[in-house]
C-alpha cells in the first residue's frame, strides 16, 4: 500500500541545526513586497514577520527537498501543498540559530487523495522553543484505505464588511525574488517546466503568497507590529501569476482575525488565493 498510516503517524523526519542573519530576513521581506523600513532596514528597528519562521530552516537551500517519508510512497508529482500555519512563542530574532525537528503528525484518508500532516518545532541552542509549524501536503490519488476523514477547519468571516479590504500587485520578477528564500522549484522560473506541469506560465510560490496575505493584514490591522502576531494559518486554495493582483479581505472576531484572498481584476477575478486564514493576535 502506497501509504501505511501505522508507520506515517508519529515517525520522526529527523532534526537539522540552521541558523539566520539579518541579511536573510530583509532579503524575505522583500521578496513578499514589503517596503516600510521597520521590515528593511536594520537601522530602523528592524523586525521579523512570523512567516519568516517557516522557511528559515531551508532559507540557504538550493535544492528541493526530498520526499521521504517513512510509510508514505508517493510521486512528487501527485503532491501540492495544501496549508501552513505558524505559531510563535514570542517576536523572532532578527538572526540567531537553532535547531528544528519535524513529525508526521496525521495522515487523512480523503477517499481520492491522502492528507500528510507535519509539525516542526524550532527550538534555539538553549532549548526555547521559538515556534511551531504546521503544514499539510495533498496527495492526490493515495486515499481510499479506510482511515480517519480527518477534521474540517474552517475560518468562515462574519457577515458585514471587512474592517481591511486591499490589494498587492504582484511584479513581474517576484517569483524570480523569492526563489532566493530557499525554494528553488523550477515551477515558479522556467516556463517550459511550467507548461509541463499545466500551467501557461511560471505561478507564485504559495508560501510567498502566505507572507504577503500575513503582511498586508498586519500593516492594515495591527499598524505594522509584527510583534502582535502569535499565529497565522491558511489554506492554499488557488495560485497566483506574477503580475496579478492579489486582494486581502480582514476582519476581526475577538481575539483573532479571519481573512480571505483572491485575484482582484483581469480574467480571473476572484479566483481563491488563500482561504481559511486565520491570524492570532491576542489583544
């Protein structure tokens, strides 16, 4: 069986030390379109957007990852990345080390397609924990052996008007900028790999959108304080061109807030970006 949840749950993918420098952490805030200097400048109080945590451990990596999970043979090419979340335990460092090990921590039976669920806990020399990520992989054509269903989270916005409602251009180059973030999957650069895969041109890294949705929702709710975030999560539920537009919808919902996005205008507007978003902000 392509898949054996007794052996994928609670297997341990192993530990690997990183470590991060300013330089590191403009180079991320720029890649997800951030200009205020608080986010790139060291000078100017620098600080670190929470998302920053989920690829700081590959930030230096030139090559994907390998898929190897234990009891989980799947094809790369059945795989997409379904959601990400992040929680930390207080404002990130603008560079230090530590040390990350990551879980599966769930498998999902979807009838026609596997849910793979990982935890990693960043922790630094000391033993803090810093933050905890939580991400999914779907895994199309790898259900039907009769496990768990798993659990539907949805973070559903209230009935009224967004208190934010804004929109990022995405550049032509912006892929091209946030593959220097640690992914270097040609799906997102070379358009002959992405008409291969079925798209008509290179699409935007999910995670890039991740950071962008996180931004805008923190300078248009939290006046700009990265430090007010313990929490963000969402679902990927589209892609992104460059040189689109994406549209952030917010709202807050007591101590938390939910939000959507999607293209804004040109032939695919309101197509889903990110859905089930979820930024914890505790007051």
């Amino acid at each position: 069986m392509p898949i054996d949840a007794s052996v994928a749950i609670g297997a341990h993918l192993g530990s690997r030390e990183f470590a991060w420098t300013e330089s590191d952490v403009l180079l991320y805030h720029l890649a997800i379109g951030a200009t205020d200097l608080s986010y790139t400048l060291e000078t100017a109080g620098l600080q670190v957007l929470p998302s920053f945590g989920v690829v700081a451990p590959t930030f230096h990596d030139t090559d994907p990852p390998p898929l190897d999970l234990p009891g989980c043979d799947i094809d790369l090419a059945q795989v997409v990345h379904g959601s990400q979340s992040i929680s930390v335990a207080g404002p990130l460092p603008t560079s230090g080390s530590a040390t990350v090990s990551t879980r599966i921590s769930d498998v999902w039976d979807k009838d026609r397609a596997a849910v793979i669920w990982q935890e990693a806990v960043a922790t630094s020399p000391s033993g803090q924990e810093l933050w905890t990520t939580r991400s999914s992989i779907f895994v199309r054509g790898e259900g039907g052996w009769g496990g768990h269903r798993g659990m539907s989270e949805k973070a559903a916005p209230p009935d009224r008007a967004p208190e934010v409602d804004t929109t990022y251009d995405v550049t032509a180059q912006q892929a091209l900028l946030y593959r220097l973030c640690g992914d270097r999957n040609p799906l997102h650069a070379d358009p002959e790999f992405a008409a291969g895969a079925g798209f008509p041109a290179p699409i935007l890294h999910g995670l890039c959108s991740y950071g962008i949705v996180l931004r805008e929702l923190t300078d248009g709710l939290l006046g700009g304080d990265a430090a007010a975030v313990s929490g963000f999560a969402g679902r990927f539920a589209g892609v992104v061109f460059p040189g689109e537009t994406i549209r952030v919808q917010g709202w807050r919902d007591g101590g938390h807030i939910v939000a959507s996005a999607s293209i804004a205008g040109g032939e695919r507007d309101g197509a889903p970006v990110l859905a089930d978003v979820e930024l914890l902000a505790p007051a």
